[in-house]
C-alpha cells in the first residue's frame, strides 16, 4: 500500500491539510495554483469520456491543460482486473504547463483495482473519491486486495448513490423512456459530476456536448442533463464534500484557442501542407495502434485534395505513399515500431529514388507487439540506421501534442527541398495527450515553395540543384521521360549502373544532401546559463518534464540548463560545442540511451543516460532528483 494516507471526502473540514502553495479564502473554498486529477476504472466504464470532458470545461474555464490517457494494453483484459484499468489524467493550472503532472491531488476510482492500481500515486492528504457499491468481495479478489485494508485505511469514502432521494430525482422523465444500451451515458456522467462541482468547473460545455451528442434523442437530453445537474447541486450541499477547490483563470496571450490532441496536431498540419503546397495528400496506412488515429482522423475530414488509404499492411502502406510522391503528390504514411520494422526496404527505395515523402512514426513500449498502447522512444535508432545500405534521410521529433502541426510542416519542407523521405518522430503519450494551443491565422503558416521540373529539351534527372536535390519530374510530363527504382543511378541520366565509382560518389552525394540540411537548421538554444555544470539535453516527448524539472532546480540556486532537439538528424551545427560548455550533460530518455550514445559517439563527451522504460512518461521529480544527485557528488 502506499506510504501515506489520502485524504478521503467525507473527512470533516478540520482534517483537510491545504496544498502548500493554497491560501484558504473561506470555510469551503481552498486556492490552488495547480490540480492533477486522475479517473480511472474499467476500459468499458467510459474513462476516457469523462477525461475529456473535463478537459474541455477546464480549458473552457480559463486554465492552461494538459492531460494524458492511459489504455489497457490488452484490448479486452478481464473486467475487475489490474491489466484492465484505464484512466485519464488531467492537468491544469493558472499558470503556463507542459506536463500531465507528477502526484495526483485527487483520484476517482471506479473499482477496487483502480483503487490498487492508482492510490500510490495520491499525493499526501490527496482526495479519494471511489464507488462503494463496487467494493465486494469478488471484485475485491479480482484486483488482489486484502479486505481488512480496504476495510480500514482504504475504505471507499463516496458512494456514487450518493443519497436516497438524488436516483430518482436526477433520472425522472429520462431512463425508463430509453433503450437499455443507451443508458450507459448516464453511468458516465455520473462520474464526472463531483470533479466538476470539486474544482469549480463550468456545466455548460459539458452539457452542450449533451444537446450535441444526443440531437434526436430528447429524452437522452434530459435524462442526462437531470444527472449531471442533481450531482451538482450535490457536491453544494452535501456534508460528504467538505470543501472545494479554485484554480485561477490563467492569464494566456491573445488568440483564439483550441483544446488540441498530439493526433489532432498531426492531422491538421498535414491537411494544412496539403493546402500550402497545394499538392494532392495520399495518406496510406494500417491500421496500427497508436498510429490509427491518423487514419480516423483524415479520412473524417474528407478535405477533396486528400486522398485516404486504409492498406493491407504497414509494406502496402509505404508502397503507396511511396508511388504518391513519384507520380507528383505529396505521399504521408503514420506507422508504429513493428510497422516502421516492415517499412524499412521501401523506405530505402525512396532514399535511393529521392522521392519526397513523409513517414510519421508513433512510438510505443516494444520490441514486437511489447505494450501497444504504452508510450516509448525506443525507435530512434531505428529511423536513422533501421535501412541497409548507407540510406541517410532527415528525421525530425515533437516536443508536445501541439507541436505536431509545426513539425509536420517543417517536415514536408524539408521533403520537397531536398528530395528525400523524411520521419517524423512522436509518441503513444503525445499522440493521446492534449493541451490548448492558439490556432494560427494562414497567414501564419508558412508557404511551402513547390518546384516541379518542366518540359526541357535538357532535362537530366538527377542533374542537382543547390540543395543537391535532383528534379521532380512527374511522370506523363512530355520530355520528362525518366528511370527510376532501388537499382543505383548513374550521376546525371539515372541510367542503371553498376560502375563501383559511380556507386561511391552517388552514396556521398546523398549524405551531403542531408548534410547540407543543417545549414538552415536553426542553433540549439538553451533555457538557463550558456556554460556551466550541467545541461539537461532531451529529444521528444521527455521535453515538457525536462522543463519543468529544470525550473524548479534553478529556483533552488542550483547551475543547470536545458535543451531540446527538434532536428535530429543530421543535429544542429552548434550541438558539439554546446555540450563542451558544461561539465556534465544529462541525456533523459524514454528508452535505454539511444540518443546518449549517438552524442558519445559523434562528440566524444561523457554524456550520462537518463533511462525509463516503464511505458509511462518521465515524472518531473525522477528528472529533477537526478539533476539534484549530479550536482551535489561535486560537493
């Protein structure tokens, strides 16, 4: 069991220990800067709806956001179980946030095994809110929990009965009018309502998703509205609820804003390219989890300039985008770990044809089929060397949900310019994270310059212009007649060739077109002192706990900074005198040092591995320790 004791809800108000940082303005309400709430229950008991519901009445509130999803990683574990629980984390503050948080300030646990799997990370004097009516002996059994323990120090402290009279008063004029299949909303919104009155959360969004949802179903509308009002008026007068909490407005720049997904991201920056470059998207993919979301997304869209695919497998998936680039159009595939494994011949056919195309890899915990739904880095490796041959490409990371939209832009630049396959690395966690992020005017977005070769009497297929990229010549264009394939190319004509010198200088020419690359990268900047003890240097996902971890140990004094790669290969130019800058360089990774070893390797520095596999993110404490341990073996 845990080492400390949450505070439960029916606790009477002089047993509530304020947040540190809290100020408390009167007898009910508590001040806080930030609050991490986690739901969690059965996959089927609508977890995931409930979290993102209240993510849209916080960011609706005013409050900065981030959240994280967590799936089972079977697709149906057994009901009551461990393996089973799914949950939803929701981060939000006053204050500007890049992490889903570290300690939980309250937890709703539908079960006894989201109670076992969850009530360690309860902050001390956290808030528990469970489902008596759950709490039995079988479903007791089933999550391995002593009963005397659940009995004493963990009893379950809020019945989701709530009181004698709130069933029938929040369910009149609505379930008994409904089919039986469609009452599982109502269990849902039962979920949600003492969240929304705990932290002061506004109803409306969550009942315009009501009207919205549920357009042809009046007595759905009503049913469900009753609920999520009777809950409410609950938590106002319930001697249960003792108190509640106030998170400030955070005070954000102009714009208008959007509660965004790191799927989402993605998938408006791609229709966005298509819409800058004003080339036809063919998107190919399988179906392959955490990248399908993708698939569902675009195909959702039906933009008439985007073509979906829904491919027998990850080797299809590739062919086609692959075939896309070649006949003109700008060819998208997303993948995970085992897909990118199947891709890598085809991936290699485009490096050697010098095809633009894009490859968006959503990194999950492996090898094989590992955790599908747990979130890794573990392909870096993979996306730079995973080819035979030498077969150099440009590969690009994001940093956090939103961040995709920026990358997937920068990543078809790069593709078109320099004529060349790019990947795009993110992850389980971003892709099922979000955050607010202020959507751009187009005016903003920046223009993606297209030159497709022309009739010429001249033309030479692999005649390279200043970037060394060869021509996209689009096939039926008269005059542009052309070879191409996996075989090697003659320098100029693209004839077949197996002249040995012609092989060598053709594979140096497409390294330095990817070296060349680095010449319009901007310098890696870092957050804190220019030179010192210790940089802090992530890639990725890890960005947002690296962060925070970093602020926290400058305001206790200590020397540190931080840096974040978005380019990964080829690196910044400025990235080997950056990390000769300071005495030790910290490299957190979600994997077991991949890119440590690429900056040992490339810059002959002590970097020092910072490695979770655990298919979690980094907590900022486990990064924030590590740097406080650095630090203080020098004294």
């Amino acid at each position: 069991m845990a080492s400390h004791e949450p505070r439960l809800a029916k606790s009477p108000p002089s047993a509530a220990v304020p947040h540190p940082t809290a100020t408390k303005t009167n007898g009910t309400v508590e001040e806080r800067d930030a609050v991490t709430i986690r739901f969690a229950g059965d996959a089927g008991d609508g977890m995931q709806l409930v979290g993102e519901q209240f993510t849209t009445a916080s960011a609706i509130h005013g409050n900065t956001v981030c959240t994280i999803p967590d799936h089972p990683a079977e697709i149906r574990a057994p009901a009551g179980t461990l393996a089973g629980v799914s949950g939803f984390q929701v981060h939000f503050s006053k204050h500007a946030i890049a992490t889903p948080g570290d300690r939980l300030s309250a937890l709703v646990a539908m079960n006894p095994a989201a109670l076992q799997a969850n009530v360690r990370d309860l902050e001390a004097n956290g808030i528990l809110i469970a489902n008596s009516d759950t709490f039995v002996k079988d479903e007791l059994d089933k999550a391995g929990y002593p009963r005397q323990s659940v009995a004493g120090r963990h009893a379950p402290c809020l019945s989701r009965r709530w009181r004698a009279d709130e069933p029938a008063q929040s369910r009149s004029g609505g379930p008994d009018k409904l089919e039986p299949a469609r009452g599982g909303t109502l269990q849902e919104l039962l979920r949600t309502r003492p969240g929304l009155w705990l932290f002061e959360r506004p109803l409306e969004p969550t009942l315009r998703w009501i009207r919205d949802t549920y357009a042809k179903n009046p007595a759905m509308i009503e049913a469900n509205t009753r609920t999520l009002h009777a809950g409410y008026r609950f938590g106002e007068t319930s001697p249960a609820m003792p108190l509640h909490y106030r998170v400030a407005k955070a005070e954000i720049p102009g714009g208008r804003y959007r509660k965004i997904s790191g799927a989402e991201a993605l998938t408006l920056g791609l229709l966005a390219a298509a819409h800058q470059t004003m080339l036809p998207l063919v998107f190919a993919s399988f179906p392959l989890a955490p990248a399908n979301e993708l698939l569902h997304q675009l195909f959702e869209h039906k933009q008439p300039n985007v073509k979906v695919i829904q491919a027998e497998d990850d080797l299809a998936a590739i062919s086609l985008a692959v075939g896309a680039a070649f006949g003109g159009a700008l060819g998208v595939t997303a993948t995970t770990g085992p897909g990118l494994t199947l891709q890598s011949e085809s991936l290699g056919l485009a490096v050697m044809s010098e095809l633009p195309c894009i490859v968006i890899d959503v990194q999950r915990a492996g090898p094989s089929a590992g955790m599908p739904s747990k979130t890794e880095q573990a392909d870096l490796l993979q996306s730079l060397h995973g080819r035979n041959g030498e077969s150099p490409l440009i590969v690009l990371a994001v940093a956090t949900p939103s961040d995709g939209f920026a990358v997937v832009l920068e990543a078809t630049r790069l593709a078109i310019r320099y004529m060349t396959p790019v990947v795009v690395l993110t992850d389980a966690y971003l892709a099922q994270s979000a955050e607010p992020w202020r959507v751009p005017t187009l005016a903003e977005v920046p223009v993606i310059e297209v030159r497709q070769a022309i009739t010429s009497e001249a033309f030479l297929p692999y005649q390279r212009d200043d970037h060394l990229a060869r021509p996209w010549a689009v096939p039926g264009t008269p005059g542009l007649e052309h070879r191409t394939g996996g075989l090697e190319k003659e320098e100029l004509t693209g004839n077949v060739s197996y002249d040995p010198t012609n092989h060598e200088k053709m594979s140096a020419m497409r390294a330095r077109k990817i070296a060349l690359v680095a010449d319009e990268i901007p310098p890696l900047t870092v957050q804190g002192p220019t030179q010192g003890e210790l940089l802090v240097l992530g890639w990725g996902s890890t960005y947002g706990a690296i962060k925070a971890a970093v602020e926290l140990c400058q305001r206790k004094g200590l020397s540190v900074a931080a840096a974040h790669l978005r380019h990964l290969h080829p690196l910044p130019k400025n990235v080997g005198n950056m990390l000769k800058d300071y005495r030790k360089v910290l490299v957190p990774e979600l994997n077991a040092g991949q890119l440590c070893q690429i900056l040992r390797a490339a810059f002959l520095v002590d970097a020092i591995s910072l490695s979770k596999m655990q298919g979690q993110p980094f907590l900022v404490s486990e990064i924030e320790q590590k740097i406080e341990a650095l630090l203080h073996t020098d004294e």
